[in-house]
C-alpha cells in the first residue's frame, strides 16, 4: 500500500467528558495534561478553568507539540517531553503542586493514521514507530541487531503473542534475506509465521497485531515511562487533587492498577495493637470504579473500545518514599524525587 492514503479522521479523544468531569475541576486551579495528543482534553479543561487557573500540556511527539503552539490561551503551556519528566517539566513551569493530573496512554489517531511514523501494519511505510522520532531506536534498527531470544522475549512480554517463537524465527529468517526496513514487510513476515499455526484469532484482529504492539512498547519504552510518571505525579498532586489514568491495553492497566492499590491500601498487619484513627493515611483514595467507554462512543471511535479509565484523590496523608517502593520495586527510587 502507498504511503499516499486516505484523508486522515479527526482525532477524537477517547473517555473525553468522563476524564475531565473525573478531575473535578476547580476553576483556579493548576491541572496537567500529560499527553497532549490533538489537544481534545486540554481544550475541554481549558473550558472549565477560570481566569486565574493554569494548564500544563506535555508531550513526546513533535508533531502533537506543533499542534500545541495554536493554543494561544494565556492559561496555557506545553513542553516537549516524555513521561519521565514530568517532575522536570513543572519545575520549569515553578508548579510546586498541582490540583490533577490527566493522563491518557494511548497512541493517537495522527499517529496512527500517518504511514511515515510506521505504527500501523495497514499503511505501508518506514518501519520507526517513535513517538519522537527524534530520540532513539527505530523498530527497523532494533530487529536488525536484536537476537532471536531478545525479539521473542519482547513479542512474548510486550505483544503476549503466544506464538513469539515462531514470529522471532521468521523474522531472523527474513532478515538474512533482506533488511526489514518497511511495515508492509514485518507484516507479511508475521502474518505468514502465525497462519501455519492458527485458523483463529480475536474477531477482526490483524495477525501482526500483538507484534507491532510490542514492538512500538519497547521502542517506546512505555512501560518504564509510565512506571516512572506515576510517582512523580502523586508526589506533586495537592490534597483533594485527583489522578485520571487512562490504559489502553493490560500491561499498562496492570501498572496502573497496581500503583493506586498500593498507594490506596495501609499495607499494615491487621493484628497491630493500634486503634484505627491512629493508623497512618494511605496517600491516594480510589474513586469509583474503573470506567469504560459508552457503547455510543465506541461506535463513533473503534479505538475507545479498549480505554480504561481509574480514578484517585490525594489524601492530606504524607507521602512515603516506601510506599512508591512497594509499588514499583524494579525502578529506583531517585526516579520518583519531587
């Protein structure tokens, strides 16, 4: 397929009035955006805020920053940065606290939809798959060099594509023929690796699905940054502030997940001799429950079907650095400074 397709929809960001009514906003406060996208949720907080609250924008993709800079609200700003940074980026903006943070994981549409950013298996084009092309390793670059063992662990980890052996194999074979440098190629290489093995899969799902999801996590590294944003924004959100995460597929509700029932939970033996009043304040409440699209919402926008929204509030608890520990013990625990 050329790289010359179709018009490009509209972006629609997903869970839109959901994640904003989530915040509670308070009109003269201060409130993150950690994932620009098209700005569909920043504008609609934007419209809630009043002339005296601010909104800070983030994100990884220059294109999504570009689009950022037609936002000539005086409330408004954005950054270029990743997730990691988060602590960074209100440093710069001297945001000591902020009354919430938003935070939607996904991929979006303009990504998506642009076959020269190469995340799509359906248009043809550079295999890259950067959210900032600018920084990093390309997926073609990486499966050049990466082992068989590296590429099946990842497809296996990252995609839980229970057939990562075979793909890993076919992709080692295909590569000493020639160069994957096109989402076509990794796409028929998959493809044919996975049909000799299966007649099935989830209804309408592509069998290079769960490999380019994969791939696109790693190169990303979108777990780690999620991992490392989580605690960062707990340590700066204001008491009664709140935390809307919304995940779009299980690894990154699995992190999510965990990280508010660590941080909701006292985690002290029951037996203790103490009376309750005296046990200290878990640092985050869980609000409601997980929250899904509508059946309306994911008729407009296929995409929505797989978004996750939780919700907490931070309580007047103080906040301890052994808390965050628990809750991802494979990160270190400068990453979550202040």
């Amino acid at each position: 397929m050329s790289e010359q397709s179709s018009p490009k929809p509209a972006h629609r960001a997903v869970l839109l009035e959901e994640a904003v009514d989530a915040l509670a906003i308070r009109p003269d406060g201060v409130y993150v955006d950690a994932t620009f996208g098209r700005g569909g949720h920043s504008r609609a907080i934007l419209e809630r805020l009043g002339p005296k609250g601010r909104l800070i924008a983030l994100d990884r993709d220059p294109e999504a920053v570009a689009a950022a800079r037609a936002i000539t609200d005086a409330r408004f700003s954005i950054t270029h940065a990743a997730f990691s940074e988060f602590a960074r980026v209100l440093d710069a903006q001297d945001a000591a606290r902020v009354q919430g943070v938003l935070a939607d994981f996904g991929v979006s549409s303009p990504q998506l939809e642009d076959a020269a950013r190469g995340f799509s298996f359906r248009l043809d084009g550079p295999l890259d798959m950067r959210m900032d092309p600018s920084r990093g390793i390309s997926a073609a670059d990486w499966l050049a060099t990466a082992t068989e063992q590296e590429i099946r662990e990842a497809i296996g980890d990252y995609g839980e594509e229970r057939f990562a052996k075979q793909v890993a194999k076919a992709i080692v074979d295909a590569r000493a023929r020639e160069p994957l440098r096109r989402t076509e190629q990794l796409a028929s290489v998959v493809a044919a690796a996975i049909r000799k093995r299966e007649t099935q899969r989830e209804a309408g799902q592509n069998p290079a699905t769960r490999t380019f999801q994969a791939l696109r996590i790693l190169v990303n590294r979108e777990l780690e940054e999620v991992a490392l944003m989580l605690p960062q924004a707990l340590a700066r959100l204001d008491a009664g502030g709140r935390l809307a995460l919304i995940s779009f597929h299980s690894l990154e509700d699995r992190l999510v997940k965990r990280f508010l029932k660590v941080c909701s939970a006292d985690n002290l033996p029951a037996d203790l001799p103490i009376r309750a009043r005296d046990l200290p304040q878990a640092p985050l409440r869980i609000v409601g429950k997980a929250q899904r699209a509508s059946a309306a919402e994911t008729s407009a926008n296929p995409r929505a079907r797989s978004a996750i929204m939780r919700v907490a509030e931070r309580s007047e608890a103080a906040l301890d650095p052994a808390v965050l520990k628990h809750a991802f013990p494979e990160h270190e625990p400068d990453a979550w400074r202040s």
